[in-house]
C-alpha cells in the first residue's frame, strides 16, 4: 500500500507541477519586486542578506521530496542542513519558502512579533476548510473566541474553586472512574498484560477529558465503547499529510475519520451541557450547525491531540522512576512532566512573515514560511540533550514558567498571542493523570528492552511524537484500587 500511495502522490504533484509551477513562480518573483520597491523604498534591499537557500531541480516540489520522503528524517535533514549553513536557512518545497530559525534571536522574533508582523493565522488558513471544514474566512474569527474563551475558562486562580479548578475536579472523578472500570474488567488479576501502553493510556485520558470539556451525557452517547477515540486516532494519525498539499481523494482514511467526527460533533451540538468549555463556547456562536460541528471538531483536536501521546510518554518513560518512588508526589510529577514534554515534542512550529525580517544579520522576505523545531531546540545540549532526566529542573519552582513568557525554556505549547489556549489545562491533566494512574498500579514492567526514545517516529512533523511501534507492558495492580471512591480525595484538592 505504501509505494502506490507513494506513486499517487508523485503523479499528483507532477501535475500540479507542470500545471502551477512555473506561473506562481513568476507571481512570486513580482510579489518581491513589488516589496522591495514599495514596502521599504529607503532601504537597500539590494546589498542585503538573504538567508542561505536549499532548492532542488525539479520546479514547485523542489526539495520537497528530499525533506519529507527522503531516506533520512526531515528533522535529520534539518540538522545537517543547520550544521553547513547555521542557525537561520530557507528550503524551497511544493512552492514555498520555508525559513528555519534556530538562533535565540529568530525564535524570540518568532514568538514575540506583533501578530502584523508575524502571523500564526495566516500560515494555518489554507488548511482549515479540508482539516476541520472551517473556510478560511471564517477561521480568523473563530479562532479569536476559542483563544478568548478558553483562557479564561482555562486559567487556574488558587483558593477558587471555578474555572480549571471545578474541570480538573471532574476531569480527576472522570479518570478515576475510567481506570476503575479498566481494572473491574479483569476479573480480580493481580497482574495485567497490556497489548499497548499506549493505547490505554490514550483511552484513559480520552475518556476523562471528552467527559470534562463536552459534558457526561455527551460523552455517554458519543465514546460508547471507545468507538470516538478510535476515531479520532485515525484522525490525527494523518493530520500532518492532509496539511500538505496533497489531493484529500488521496488520504481514504483521513476523509472517513473526518467525516464520522463531523456527523459526531454535530450530534454534540445538541448533546454538549451548557457549564462545560464546549457549552459555553458554542454560547458565543451565532452560526449553523454545521460551523458549530466544525468549532467542536476544532476543540476536540485542541484538547485531545498532544494529550494523549503526551500520557503514554509519560507513563513509558517514567516507569522506572515511579517504580522506585511510591507514591507520585505533586512536584515529581510536575518533574516527570516536563522532562516528558521536552523530548517528545512538536517536530515543527510554522508561522508566516507579513512583513520582513532582519535575524542574524539575514533579511528574510515577506512572505516566507517562518519555521522553528521545539524538537531539536530542546535537545540542544545546553538545554539538557537526548537523556530522560527529570531532575533537570528540580531547582525551579513554578514548572509551568518553563512554557510561558519571553523566558520560557520549552516550546511545546508555542508562545507568544498565539500560545495553546489549553496549556495550563494540558499540564495539570497529566500531572493528575500519572498520579491517578499510579493509585492503581503499583509498578509498570516494559514488555519490550531498550530506550524508549529511539522509538519516537522522527518522521512526523506535527504534534507530540508517535512510537513507531506499539509498546506492551505488564501492570502490577494495588491489590485495594477498586475499592476507591468517586467522593476520594485526590490530588487536585491540595491545590
């Protein structure tokens, strides 16, 4: 199946190559023209910089094809093209310029330019309509109310018990439920053999999360036998081809998984309760049921995506670890946090220049894709490197300061107008989810040897990083977990 999805896509962009390549070539060369003179008619661009460029032979696709389907990964690709050519570099592919910053200062301008300057939406508009079937029109919009909306339902005041506090409440009761269903379907074992660690940890944290942001009854009659997440699993397993400029006739799987959301989150318009995130979210909406379906796909997505990858991370990693220290302390588990998002972070960051940039003594044109790799940034050795070791950041003591502001330190969840709106959720979730996890289970054995970390897929680009395989594991249960109530008190209280 593999090579003849290959030869699709060959053949596909060959015509687009031939039919597009050379005129928006053209197009482009007059749009910089017509910069150069009219935007900034003081300076001489002439005697500026542009940043060294990888292109290829072939027109439109370019190096397209060595970046994205070569024998080595792109993020490979990435190191060996910043090794000859530094800290700031553009690739040519399928008609773009991709600009990768790697340099403090490029990633500050990355981060910190004014939305005018450097743009989060207008990188993601051509995507939108075949992703969540939001036209990109609409999605300015939309995306200003969920950012508004979510931040302030999502932000956590200590001393109250609104707002994330009462969500990560439920969310804690949802999780502890869904584990204590897990573990009544083994019939009293002492021990369970686990086919995939992560797939349960991603149903467990699926089912809690659907439950905290959509409501118990739209999760009752929606997740019925997980039939949602598997779903949603499909979903995101192609999301990063269908942002590529590949025809969606190509992605079968994609296109199903999508349109089963869809029909899903339009059946959640009418079930989601009012006090949940959705609920209110969907208060706000004046439009049809269809943008709404499309908004809740959106939400979905942003709540769900990195989360579950994220758990099962988390718990492979942090085996050892908890093993040996029982029970999961709040500041371990912060640490294990962390340590876990630094290194199976995003692959890429992209966003777009409006207008030019100066880094490092380069200009880099209006118009340019503006790319950075919290995946690489991260394990530079100065930020701690490839090893899993969650002492790294012992001595801070406010973790959540490691993602946010002009000092932050890990760029997981983006930063700057357009960080992750459920960030400060994100983090609690998995603290809470590796403490509950180990109320239940008294210690995790890998089914498989090695480091965990040369099973992270170096080929996905977008999102939390997948494993390449699948991860089993035998649980050795507390002999007294189900005997914990919905009314226990757990660990968000003691916040």
């Amino acid at each position: 199946m593999f090579p003849v999805f290959i030869w699709f896509v060959i053949v596909a962009i060959a015509i687009v190559t031939f039919t597009f390549g050379v005129p928006g070539t053209l197009l482009r060369r007059q749009r910089r023209k017509q910069l150069r003179g009219d935007t900034f008619p003081v300076r001489d661009v002439s005697a500026e910089r542009l940043p060294p460029c990888i292109r290829g032979w072939c027109p439109y696709v370019r190096a397209g094809f060595q970046f994205a389907f070569g024998a080595a990964p792109p993020q490979s690709f990435l190191e060996a093209a910043r090794k000859q050519h530094g800290d700031v570099f553009t690739v040519e592919m399928f008609g773009r310029r991709m600009t990768f910053l790697f340099s403090k200062n490029g990633i500050g301008q990355f981060f910190d330019s004014a939305p005018s300057k450097v743009s989060f939406i207008r990188a993601v508009e051509p995507f939108t309509d075949g992703i969540f079937g939001l036209a990109p029109t609409y999605f300015e919009k939309i995306l200003h109310m969920l950012l508004v909306q979510l931040r302030e339902e999502l932000h956590l005041d200590k001393g109250s018990d609104r707002g994330l506090a009462r969500h990560l409440t439920g969310f804690a009761e949802a999780l502890r439920m869904a584990m204590r269903q897990q573990m009544a379907s083994l019939d009293g074992q002492a021990v369970a053999h686990v086919d995939d660690l992560f797939d349960l940890c991603g149903r467990l944290i699926f089912t809690a999360s659907f439950q905290t942001v959509f409501g118990r009854e739209c999760a009752n009659a929606l997740n019925k036998d997980g039939r949602l997440y598997e779903t949603f699993v499909a979903f995101d397993r192609e999301f990063e081809l269908a942002a590529l400029p590949i025809p969606q006739f190509l992605l079968r799987s994609f296109s199903r998984a999508r349109r089963q959301l869809l029909r899903a989150m339009q059946r959640a318009v009418r079930l989601v309760e009012p006090a949940t995130p959705a609920g209110k979210l969907l208060a706000k909406l004046d439009s049809d049921e269809k943008v709404c379906a499309s908004v809740l796909l959106t939400l979905l997505w942003a709540s769900s995506a990195n989360t579950l990858l994220s758990a099962g991370w988390l718990i492979v990693l942090s085996a050892e670890w908890c093993n040996r220290a029982r029970p999961v302390t709040e500041s371990m588990a912060w640490e294990l946090v962390t340590e876990t998002l630094r290194l199976a972070s995003s692959g890429i960051a992209v966003r777009i220049g409006c207008e030019p940039l100066y880094v490092d003594d380069f200009r880099i044109p209006a118009g340019d894709y503006l790319c950075i790799s919290p995946w690489l940034a991260h394990q530079d050795e100065h930020r701690g490197g490839k090893r899993f070791d969650p002492c790294r950041y012992q001595h801070i003591e406010d973790k959540k300061a490691l993602f946010r502001g002009r000092t932050r330190q890990l760029y997981t969840f983006g930063g700057g107008m357009y960080r992750c709106p459920g960030q400060e959720y994100a983090l609690h979730e998995l603290v809470l989810f590796i403490q509950i996890f180990f109320e239940f289970v008294e210690r995790v054995e890998l089914g498989v040897a090695g480091d965990p970390l040369t099973s992270m897929d170096a080929y996905r680009l977008v999102g939390i990083k997948r494993p390449t395989r699948p991860f089993p594991g035998k649980l050795f249960l507390i002999s007294s977990c189900c005997d914990l109530r919905c009314g226990d008190p757990h660990p968000s209280e003691r916040w």
